[in-house]
C-alpha cells in the first residue's frame, strides 16, 4: 500500500482519481500528526477522547476537520 507523503499546493490539482479503498484516510494521515496505537484499543474509550482508531494507527477527530477544510475547496 503506497501512502501519498505530500499532498500538491492548491491549484496544481484538478481531479484525483484512485482504485484504493480508504484513500480519504491516506490523506488525512498526510494532513496532520497520526500516532501509533494498538489495534486492541476500544472504540468507546477512543471517541470519548476524541480519537479515532485506523487499524493500529490513532489519528484525532481534528483530522477529519483538516481533511474537511482542505477538500471542500475542491
């Protein structure tokens, strides 16, 4: 599975196509700190604190607020 490392500046981008499932969640990986957890970590305790669970990798609701920010201009 090949992760995008940097995303492109805005306007250099017209269309982003894919065949990968979960592509939004490459991104969001992209745009903000992810942290390496377990994948035995429980989902309610997780969204308690703001905290989603992407396999073993723990990325915070803010995140999905940047991911949000950065593709509605598109």
């Amino acid at each position: 599975q090949h992760v995008p490392k940097v995303l492109p500046p805005p306007g250099q981008v017209d269309v982003l196509v894919t065949t990968a499932g979960g592509v939004e969640e490459d991104l969001i990986k992209c745009l903000a700190p992810t942290y390496i957890g377990d994948f035995q970590l429980r989902g309610r305790d997780l969204r308690e604190n703001g905290i989603n669970r992407i396999g073993n990798l723990l990325v915070p609701n803010d995140n999905y607020c940047k991911f949000e920010d950065w593709l509605m201009p598109i």
